[in-house]
C-alpha cells in the first residue's frame, strides 16, 4: 500500500484535499469517486518536483503571444475530455497536454491555468483567466459541466461545436477566396493599363490632334491622376479604409454595417443563414451543458458576431424576465425566420428546446454549404462579365479614336 496526497471537489465545488493509502491511483479514483469525490490531481511524492520543474521550464521559455489555432484548441478539449472519462484526474490530464502541445504560446497558458488548480482555483475561473484564448462560452460550460460532476460529457460538446463552427468558417473562407483573388486580378491588370499602357496611346492621340472621343478623355484623366498623384492616391484609400474601420468599430457603425450585410443581395441571405447556424448551435451547446437559460441568452448576445441578432437576442432577454416565452420576443424581433422561432416555440412546450435548436443548427449548416456551392457556381459568370467591362470597356476606350484614325488626321 503507497500513500497518496490527493486534491478532489466535492457535489457542492468545494476543494478537498488529503492523504488516503492505496494499492494504485486506479484504485484510489475508485475510492475518491466512491465517496462522492471528483479527483483533480493524485500525487505519489515522487512526481511533484519534477512537474513544478517542467512547469516552470515551460513559462521560462515561452512568448507573451496569446493567439492559439482552433485545430489546437478543438485538439486540446477532446484529449482532455477522453483522458477526464478515463478516470485521470484533471491536473495530470492537463500537465500531458502541456508535453504534447507544440505551440510555446498555448504550453505558457496550460502552465498558468496549471498552477491556478494546484492553487485552489476550479478549472473555468481558472479558463476565465485568458480570455483572449478560452471564450466566454468555453468557461460557461466548464462551470456546468464542474456543477454537474459531467466535465467528461461537456468537454466532448465543446469540442464538437469548435469542430463544426470551424468547419463553417473554412466554408466561408473557401467560397470567398475565388472572387477575392479575381478582383485582385481585374485590379492588376487594370492598374497596368492605366499606368504603362494608356500613356503610349496618349502620345500617339496628342500626335495626332482633333477632339478624342469622351470615354478616352475620362480614360486618359484616370491615367493622369493615378501616375502624378499616386501617393494622394493611396493616401487617400488607405485613410478611407481606416474611417471605415474605425466606424464599424462604433455601435452604431457596427449596426449598420451588419444590417447592410443582411440586405445584400447576393450575400445577404448567406450571411443571415450563418448567423441563425451560429446562433442556434451556441444556444444548444449551452443549454445542453445546463446552463441556465438566461445566461445563455447572454453569452449567446456577445458571441454570435452579428449585431442586428445580436440586438434581437438582448432585446428578448427584458420580455422572457418579464415571463414571456423565448420564442415570443424573437418572432417580433422580425430577425429570424418563422421555422425558427415556430421551432424554438415547440421545443419551449415540449421540454426538448436543446434537441429542437441542434436541429436548426444542423438544417442552416446544410443549407449554409448549398448556398455556398450556388454561390460559387453564380459568382463565376459574374466576375467574368465583371472582368469583361472593366478590361474591356478600357481597351475600347483606347481604341475608340483608332476607330475614327480618318477623322483625326483630317
């Protein structure tokens, strides 16, 4: 029998802490678990120094960069979640993570919330610590998952929601790179127009004489502009850009520049599509952990990156404390669609509201990648035609007066 010193929380979350004689940590989890005990750390004596000394290495050589990938993150929550239902204490399960990650960044801050959990705090005020690298969300249902003695369980949500919602990202991303690199494109090849080709024909036109056609005066003002004046040029685009910026950051910037994205007329229903996916999907990862419903509203309010739902969401928040339904305020809000909020309203009376929402999540996720794929094959045609007028339009411009070579040299 070894003597084993143990840190464990009890129903209520109350840290514990003790020695207890053992054959082997196996059985003492099974003791520990026995009484009514959640095990965070299990030490022997002999490990303790050497873990204090990797920690220690690893903040000593580490940068104060905050930013962590979603692959690792995603990585790190379903490691955790399987080695926690394994039976591993959860200080153990985090120091292996600390050796198997790779990132410097991201080895510093399991460090810290490390060394917090030793010092007494619970694992999400320890998460509550960085968050520029665990979200509002992430530590919400830590909390839960901690309450209800499930952290296994909740740890296994939050991994499958950083998968999907990564995965609608990567969707977005790949749909908007085609058009993206085309205008890129289109703006290449007309900036070389302007600057090294129009001016060729310019000499040629001044040579020889008459009245150039209007559509070659505005093409040659152009050209003037951008080569005599191209730093007020610049300047000019990159203090618009920054305006812009700096006026989307505002409230009332940010409100305006989300409701405009909703009413474009390609991209406005992927847009709203996304985020009733999103909004739906961080609902029922939170109320499926049991996270009270209230504060899930909450924290749906602050992460589903849309301010108009954004508004919506808050705005219901007053009416369900008044003792409204959820699905009431939302339907008047006149931002999600009727199967929406009909949805929400059955799950309401049905008790099963988490199910109904994961539901609407994964038929917008569906409908999100055949909105994509119809974009993609509509944006096609249309920057070829884009392309066409641009490039073409300047290419007749030029050759306009060539059309009427008589009449000029008359």
């Amino acid at each position: 029998m070894a003597k084993f010193q143990y840190t464990a929380r009890d129903k209520s979350g109350n840290s514990l802490s003790g020695t207890m004689e053992a054959g082997n940590k196996q059985e003492l989890l099974q003791k520990l678990r026995g009484g009514g005990l959640v095990p965070t750390s299990i030490d022997d004596g002999r490990s303790a120094a050497a873990k204090s000394g990797v920690r220690k290495a690893v903040v000593a050589g580490t940068t104060r960069g905050r930013k962590v990938k979603a692959e690792e993150m995603v990585l790190f929550t379903r490691s955790l979640a399987t080695m926690v239902n394994a039976g591993l204490p959860l200080l153990q399960g985090i120091d292996i993570m600390i050796e198997q990650t790779e990132s410097p960044n991201f080895k510093r801050v399991l460090t810290q919330i490390g060394e917090d959990i030793e010092a007494g705090l619970t694992f999400s005020d320890a998460l509550k610590k960085h968050p520029k690298v665990f979200t509002e969300l992430y530590s919400s249902m830590v909390r839960a998952g901690e309450a209800s003695g499930n952290l296994d369980g909740i740890l296994v949500q939050l991994a499958e929601y950083l998968e999907a919602t990564e995965k609608l990202k990567r969707e977005i991303r790949s749909a908007m790179t085609y058009p993206v690199i085309a205008l890129v494109i289109v703006v290449t090849i007309a900036t070389g127009l302007l600057l090294f080709i129009v001016p060729k024909f310019q000499d040629i036109f001044e040579s020889l004489g008459g009245t150039l056609p209007r559509p070659t005066q505005l093409l040659i003002a152009l050209s003037d502009t951008i080569r005599h004046y191209v730093l007020i040029v610049v300047g000019m685009l990159v203090a618009l850009v920054v305006a812009i910026r700096y006026y989307v950051s505002t409230p009332a910037g940010r409100l305006q520049f989300d409701t405009v994205k909703l009413r474009l007329p390609i991209f406005g229903t992927l847009f709203r599509k996304v985020a009733v996916s999103r909004f739906a999907r961080t609902f029922s990862t939170l109320t499926r952990s049991g996270v009270p419903v209230l504060a899930a509203l909450e924290i749906v309010e602050r992460t589903i990156g849309n301010e108009v739902i954004s508004r919506a969401v808050k705005n219901s928040q007053t009416s369900i404390k008044a003792g409204a339904s959820i699905a009431e305020p939302l339907a008047k809000s006149g931002v999600f669609p009727l199967m929406v909020t009909r949805m929400i309203d059955v799950g309401e009376r049905t008790g099963s509201l988490d199910e109904l929402l994961a539901k609407i999540s994964e038929f917008y996720d569906q409908q999100v990648e055949a909105a994509i794929a119809s974009l993609t094959s509509l944006i096609e045609p249309l920057l070829i035609l884009f392309l066409g007028v641009v490039v073409g339009g300047m290419v007749l411009a030029l050759f306009m007066p060539i059309f009427k070579l008589s009449t000029l040299v008359g």
